[in-house]
C-alpha cells in the first residue's frame, strides 16, 4: 500500500474531492500551507507532491485531530536497520490516551522517511512527549544521533481539517 501527500492552499486542493470522489483525502492544516494525504495501492494522482511505502500501519486514521510527522533522512546503507529499529520497538505509542494511528513512510524518492503519528488532540501528544513511555521509546535520542541518519531530522505538525463540519 502507498501513501501520497501534496501541500497547496486549500481553496486549491479542496476541489480534489470533486474531481476524485472515490478517493478519502485526509486535509491537514499547518503552519505555512494546507496539506492532503490519501492511501492507496494505485498511482499518485498528484503532479507534485511525495509518494510513500506504508511500512508499518496501526490503527485507523481520523478526519479530526493532531498529527505529527517526524521527517527522518536516513543513509542508503542505513534503511534496512532503520526499518528493522522500527519493526522491533514495542507499540507503547499505542496505549496511550488519545492515540488514533501511526504510519512508518518509506519515500518512494530521496531519503526522508516520515513517521507519522495522529492524535486526538495536541495536549495528547504534549501528554506522550512527557510519558516515560516515550522517554523508554527515544531513551538513545540524548546521545549522539545514529549512524543511519543522512541529516537532522526535522517535525512538522498540522491539525486535522474536517470538511464535513
């Protein structure tokens, strides 16, 4: 299954949903742009925008919340143990109150992974970051960052937009 993503203003990318009706866009809204994602096994209907693997899905993805993507450049050398890190690391994100999905992001181009977590609200985000849950998960992100990554990674984060209020 692949994921697809575009950011536009969202005048624009509102009338997606016109002209692919068969399609479940999920709309986001950050800080400097509107960003749309959708699942699917077919092509990117998008002219631009990223194109996905879906490595590692839980749970199902919402039209209302929080959502934050942890964009993570990783080596060519470094995939394999990168996914792996991943396919191995207990689902305590899981368990926590107002978790509603997450998705590990291959990039179909480049070397940016996404990890990308949705929440029902931003206070249950604020909530994991301080859990000891999180700090067992990310207990190596104080020290010097692994090999694997080619770059810093970076967070964005957007609020959901729900176009059926």
């Amino acid at each position: 299954m692949n994921a697809y993503m575009t950011n536009g203003t969202f005048d624009f990318l509102e009338k997606l949903r016109d002209d692919y009706p068969a399609i479940n866009f999920y709309y986001m809204s950050g800080d400097s742009s509107t960003l749309v994602y959708y699942e699917a096994s077919s092509k990117s209907i998008f002219s631009a925008g990223r194109s996905y693997e879906k490595i590692i899905e839980n749970g199902d993805l919402q039209e209302s919340g929080f959502v934050v993507m942890n964009n993570i450049p990783v080596t060519e050398e470094g995939t394999a143990l990168f996914e792996d890190r991943f396919k191995q690391r207990q689902q305590n994100v899981e368990s926590m109150p107002g978790f509603q999905a997450f998705r590990l992001l291959k990039p179909k181009k480049g070397n940016t992974y996404v990890v990308l977590t949705q929440w029902a609200s931003e206070d249950d985000f604020e909530n994991w970051k301080n859990s000891d849950q999180f700090k067992k998960a990310h207990k190596d992100g104080g020290t010097k960052p692994p090999a694997y990554f080619a770059d810093r990674p970076f967070i964005t984060s957007y609020r959901m937009i729900n176009l059926d209020d």
